[in-house]
C-alpha cells in the first residue's frame, strides 16, 4: 500500500511512526504512537502493526490497529507462553505477519495467530520443536515454511488446520455465558467488515443487514448454530450480489428471545 511504518529508538521522540509514501519524494508522517522504547521489530499486515519488545528478543507483541493510519491504537497485547505446558519462558525469534494470520517463530516451537479482530487476538495453531526456530515465512494463509529446526520438527513446509477463522459459521473454544453482538470491525470499512457474536446456547440464529429506511439488504445467517463466538463476514453486497452505496447500515441479531441492532459505516 501506500503507508510505512517504523519504530524510532530516540529517547526523546521515541515511538511508533506512520509514513505516507505514496509520493516517495515527498514522504509525509502520518500519526506518532507512544509506545515503551525497547521495540525493536516491526511487521505489518492486513492493516495491523506488530512491535516485538526487547532489543534483542521479546516474550510479547504489541497489536497496532493501523485501519487509519492518522489515529493509531494499542489494541492488544500477546504474551508468548511455552508451547509445552510448564516450560520456561520462550522469547520470539521471528515473526511474520500475512493478511489476518501472524506467526512467530520460538525458541521452542512456531505459534500462529488470528488477528482479523486485532482487539481481540486468537491463538489457532502451535507446534513445538524443542530447538531454535531460526527462521520462518508464509508460503500461504494456511502454510508457512520452517527454514531451520531439529530433526524430529525439521526445516520444510508445514500447514495447520484452522481451529478458529473467519469463515462464515466458524465457532471458536470457550463457551460464551451469554447472548451477545459486538461491534463490527473494521468500522467505518471497505470493502468487507467482520461481525462478531456470542450464543451460550444452541438456538436458530437470524443475522441480517439493513438500510436506514428499514429495508433488508442481506441475510448473512438464518439457522440453527450451536454455542459458541461466531464471525461472519460481510462485502458490502445485497442479495444479488450487487455493490451497496456508501452510507450507514444497520446489523441485526436474533437469537430466540435475544435482539440486538448495531450501525456501521461503509464507504466506497
């Protein structure tokens, strides 16, 4: 895209920093995000930035919400643990960010992460190798490359079920205590947005996009799912697939007894 990002070590000015690139000869910074001075790697990726701590290897991951780059925000933190229950703490060696996946390479295995929702990042897959990941790249969303290992965990290819996505009905662990809708992300967007909800029970579930005359625009869910956090996507079309103009649209859930609407913005 049209934006960089670095992060400036200056114990005066230190912090995270935008840049507008899209004129290389007139390259303007964007927004300054005061982040603790010790960060030292930067990824970016499907409009989310990651600060690696320590100056040599970090244990955690600040998530930047970057979907506007003139109003940067902290939006989560992951704090690496052992792949292996009871292991001593594992420092990052590497990590590569593609699209909403993030991977990190350990000194004791690989972890991947979902990060469609930055405010709140999912662990999704790991792998532990018992030696030093020295190095690591996507290949894919679902296949990343180990460039060094041991010989049980071995360098080559190496793809992961995907416990918990984005796909349209894709539950994920732990159960939810109640009903609830959150807000949409990105918002405003373009030219998709997520939709997160929580059912505590199995329950027939409407999920429906509107405009602000009342009238439906898309079904996205209208069946029975079982309890769980489910995300469901929306492109900005209608029934028949068309492209709806820019404007504000309403989101609908019923569960049962449960209802519950919520605004987002599309702009094209």
């Amino acid at each position: 895209g049209n934006v960089a990002a670095f992060y400036d070590r200056h114990p005066a000015t230190g912090g995270l920093i935008t840049l507008n690139i899209f004129d290389p000869n007139n390259i303007i910074a964007v927004d300054t995000l005061d982040v603790a001075i010790g960060e030292r790697n930067v990824e970016m990726g499907g409009n989310k930035i990651y600060l690696l701590n320590g100056l040599v290897e970090g244990s955690e991951v600040l998530v930047i919400d970057a979907s506007q780059p003139g109003n940067l925000q902290l939006a989560d933190t992951i704090s690496i643990d052992p792949v292996l229950p009871g292991g001593s703490s594992v420092p990052i060696n590497t990590m590569n960010a593609q699209g909403d996946r993030l991977l990190l390479g350990l000194k004791d295995g690989v972890k991947v992460y979902d990060t469609a929702d930055p405010y709140n990042v999912v662990e999704i897959a790991q792998r532990h190798s018992g030696f030093n990941i020295e190095a690591t790249a996507w290949n894919d969303p679902q296949l990343f490359i180990v460039e060094q290992g041991d010989i049980e965990f071995g360098a080559g290819y190496y793809s992961f079920d995907q416990v918990v996505g984005i796909d349209d009905e894709k539950p994920v662990s732990n159960l939810p205590q109640q009903f609830q809708l959150m807000q949409n992300y990105p918002n405003p967007f373009n030219p998709e947005t997520t939709i997160r909800y929580h059912l505590p029970e199995a329950i027939p579930v409407k999920l429906s996009i509107y405009n602000m005359l009342g009238q439906k625009i898309k079904t996205l869910v209208d069946a029975k799912q079982t309890a769980g956090e489910y995300r469901i996507r929306w492109n900005g079309r209608d029934e028949s697939g068309r492209e709806v103009a820019s404007g504000i649209y309403l989101y609908r859930l019923k569960a049962g007894d449960f209802v519950s609407t919520k605004k987002m913005l599309l702009l094209q």
